[in-house]
C-alpha cells in the first residue's frame, strides 16, 4: 500500500497528460477545420469581389463609349439657336 501512495501523484501526473493531450489534439482539429472554412470563404469572396469589379468595368466602359459619344457629337455638329439638334 505504501508503493502505490509514493507513485499515485507520479501516476495521477501521467492520467492528467494523456487526458491534457486529447483535449489538446481535439482542439487542433476543431482549429484546423476552421481554418479550412474560413479558407473557402475568402477564396469565395474573392470570386464574388472579382465579378463585381468586372460588372462595374463593363458599366464604366459603356458610360465612357456614351461620353466619348456625346462628346464627339458636339465636335462634329454646332447648334445654333435656330437649328433643332438631334434627338
């Protein structure tokens, strides 16, 4: 009974680090699961963000072609007060 007294807190010791160890490597793989969530998200943000910009480059676009347009009209023709300019 004395033998098992002097090495129960050696004993306990070890229990508790296995026992330390699981929760610790549970805890990586939650961690790590996480991770790869978070990963898909940004990697689908990105996607989302690079359609986005194309959308809004292909409005810019069509507003430029439509000022150059209406610029250019204006270069072409001279409106006076008495003609009536296209509509």
């Amino acid at each position: 009974m004395n033998e098992i007294k002097e090495y129960l807190a050696i004993i306990v010791a070890a229990v508790s680090a296995i026992g330390w160890l699981f929760r610790l490597e549970g805890r990586v793989n939650s961690n790590s699961k996480e991770i790869m969530r978070l990963e898909r998200q940004i990697h689908d943000d990105r996607a989302e963000a690079r359609a986005n910009r194309a959308e809004q480059n292909e409005i810019l676009r069509e507003m430029q072609r439509d000022i150059k347009l209406l610029l250019g009209r204006g270069a072409v023709q001279h409106f006076t007060d008495r003609t009536i300019p296209p509509r």
